[in-house]
C-alpha cells in the first residue's frame, strides 16, 4: 500500500446513515455558500448532494459572491431551524461561529501560500494580505474544527498561520456519474491522439504553456480545451488546437472518456478536481509535479508527473505513453479504481458526517460509550 493510500479520512468507519447523531438526535447540517463559480462552489454542491445520499439532512443555502468581500454580514444571516453543524469555508466561517452548535471550516487552497502569490494581481495580494488573512485566522482560531482538502493545503496552513491540527478529507467526485464509456476508446492506429485540457486558461493553471507543448508533439496529437471564468486570457492559432467552448456535465463526461490523456500542467492546485475526473473516467493523466498533484496522480501507475514548466518533459511523458498501447490502456484502468476508492463522494460525505459528529459530541459534552 503505497502512503497516499493512507488518507488521514481513512480513520473514519463507514457507518450507518442513523449512526450520525448528535447525543442522540438527527444530524442536520447547513451549508452556506458563496456563488463564485468556483471549485468550493462545486464542492458545497456535490457536499449536499452526498449527504443527502448516506441519510444526513442537509441544507444549502446560495450566497452573493459580492459577502465574500464583506463575511462579517453572515452574523445576520438566519440558520436553519434545527441545524445541529455548520459547514462553510474557511473565508467565511468565523462569522457563523457563535451560535451555540459546531462550526466546520474547509480550506480549499490557501492564498496565501508562497507558491500562490505570482499568480495574484497587485489588486488580489493587497486583499489577500490585508482582508482574507484577517477571516481566515478568525474562521482557524474559532471554527470547532478546520479541513483541508489535501495534505498540502494542510501543510500551507501551517506554514501561514501554524496551524498543525487541520483533519485531512480529499475532496470527492461522483464517481458514478464520470465513470469509463461503455465502450473502448478507438485504437490510435490511424488517428490523432487526442489530448484534452479542462481549466481557466491562466498562467496558473499552466495555459501558456498548452501550444508549445502541442508544437513540440507535432500533427499527430491534438489538444481539445474548455475554459472556465478566464476563458479570454489566451487566443491561441494552430491546427491542433481546439476549443470546445462551455460545456454542460454530460458533455465534459464525454470529453473526458474520449480523451487518451489529460494534459495539465498547472502550478498550483489547492487539490485538482479535473484530474481526479478524468481518473474516474479511466482517463490517465500527465500533470505537473506540484502542489497537491502528487497525491492524486500515482507517477507511472495513474499517469506521469512532469517538472514545472517542462515543455519537453511534457511532449517526451505524452509520447512515451501514446507509443506504447497496452501500458496506456492498464493506465487507465488503474486509474479508474484509484479514483473510486480515494475519490469517493459517499466517502467524503461520510468523513465529514463522522467529524461533524465527533465535534458535535464534544461541544455538548456527551459522549458515547
């Protein structure tokens, strides 16, 4: 068993849906989130919907993306009517404590890291040093307990703020619904090979980087890419370039069974939705050896991680597993199982239930036997 293997979350037990209680009552959580059209947006969604799946009442409630900018307005904001937990982020949880039930903070990646500041306007660091840093040592010091979404968005937290008691819980994917196409991909005799890139198209997600690598891999490979919030940064000529435009849920699903491989170079991930997507799909991935990739992306088993900023390491990764078919194929399926058992939504859901329930324990001070 390799140490990625050894999620922190794996201390919590799968247990039944009416095991989750808070001294012996029903377990019901609110989740309010920010309409930001953000990864964290999409884990409060898929956070819900988990939940609901394992028998824990949730709620969300949508906020304005302008309270991000003014959190503190959340004291006014009424609660549910029998919530017994709070799940926020971390940029607002501070203003949900103090309600008398446990509040839970989620750290999606840490703006303030090192390694995050090249990719911020002079505009985002004034923010993030004067504002975010005040909310999120507000939301670490009084949030019942903190998650990270990845051992390295723990680590950044300590290296910021010191804080050395984050509970790791990887994020999870609906591993049902992206799941391997009934049918095999096509043999690459004959064909392109074709490449996909799913992110906003940024310096830090690595986008520069996309056509160079494409010129160094020639006619034979094509890159198909969907953007995100950034979609105008670059505008890229080349025959092997592609762009697919906005794409619904079943559409990325497709892209990603009929991709060979995900290329995504990126420089920075709080944790890397797209790559445990398209692992779920049986998809390989070829990413960036950095930030929290390293504990998505098995090197050589899932895929193959590459220096920052490698244009040639990127091309060599690329061609070395489009020559050799059979080590593509295992990849994939690797991949898909690695997904389905790290990357689980139940899974997550149910860590987050038993952490709940553990502090919820703890803050009414009864306890079970």
């Amino acid at each position: 068993m390799s140490p990625r293997d050894e999620m922190p979350c794996d201390r919590f037990p799968e247990r039944a849906p009416d095991a989750f209680l808070r001294c012996g009552s029903p377990m019901k959580l609110w989740v309010p989130s920010l309409s930001a059209g953000s990864g964290a947006e999409i884990f409060d969604q898929r956070l819900a919907r988990a939940l609901d799946r394992i028998g824990v009442v949730c709620e969300l409630t949508p906020l304005p993306r302008s309270w991000q900018l003014f959190p503190w307005s959340l004291r006014s904001l009424s609660m549910p009517v029998g919530t017994s937990a709070i799940i926020a982020n971390n940029h607002i949880a501070f203003a949900l404590t103090g309600r008398g039930i446990p509040v839970v903070g989620v750290e999606h990646h840490c703006v303030l890291d090192r390694s995050y500041r090249p990719y911020c306007t002079a505009l985002q660091s004034v923010y993030h040093r004067i504002l975010v840093r005040r909310f999120e040592s507000a939301s670490l010091h009084r949030a019942n307990a903190v998650v990270a979404v990845s051992r390295y968005t723990a680590q950044s937290l300590q290296a910021v703020f010191g804080l050395t008691t984050a509970q790791v819980i990887p994020n999870g994917v609906e591993t049902d619904f992206f799941c391997p196409d009934a049918q095999p991909k096509p043999e690459l005799n004959g064909r392109r090979v074709r490449l996909l890139f799913v992110g906003n198209l940024t310096r830090r997600k690595g986008a520069d980087l996309l056509p160079a690598i494409m010129e160094a891999l020639g006619p034979r490979y094509e890159l198909r890419f969907t953007a995100g919030l950034r979609a105008e940064e670059f505008k890229w000529d080349g025959s092997n370039l592609i762009p697919l435009g906005f794409l619904t849920p079943e559409q990325l699903r497709t892209e990603y069974r009929r991709a060979d491989l995900l290329l995504f170079p990126t420089r920075f991930e709080g944790f890397g939705y797209v790559a445990a997507e398209a692992m779920s799909c049986g998809t390989p991935v070829v990413a960036t050896r950095c930030s929290s990739l390293p504990e998505i992306v098995d090197d050589g088993q899932t895929g193959v991680l590459c220096r920052m900023n490698d244009v040639r390491g990127f091309a060599e990764a690329i061609r070395s597993l489009t020559y050799d078919i059979d080590r593509l194929r295992c990849m994939g399926l690797v991949a898909r199982s690695t997904a389905v058992k790290r990357f689980g939504l139940e899974r997550m859901a149910r860590a987050y239930a038993q952490l709940v329930d553990e502090v919820g324990r703890d803050s009414a001070g009864c306890r079970t036997a």
